[in-house]
C-alpha cells in the first residue's frame, strides 16, 4: 500500500490524522491536514488510503 501513495492520495495517519498528500519520497511523506497547513511524517505511519 505504502509503494503505491501518490500525490492528491487522501489518507490516515497511525495517530488518526487525516491529510491529503502533496509530497513524498523514500522515506517521508507531506500531508495537508488544513487548507495551506502541511505536516511531514515518516511514510510508515500512513495507515489506510481514504476512498
């Protein structure tokens, strides 16, 4: 699941975050929790990709 994140992907965090991913790379992922309000995590805490 985590190889197949992509940019506009809405998802879930471990901690219950929702977000809207607008960045990613190996090991990090961005998130947009708010409008203009972005937050980096580590790619391994993304749980579930939202439908």
């Amino acid at each position: 699941m985590l190889d197949a994140l992509k940019m506009g992907d809405s998802v879930k965090t471990a901690a219950g975050i929702h977000g809207k991913v607008t960045a990613l790379d190996d090991q990090v992922v961005t998130l947009e929790i708010a409008t203009g309000v972005k937050i980096k995590i580590d790619k391994p805490f993304v749980t579930t990709v939202v439908k």
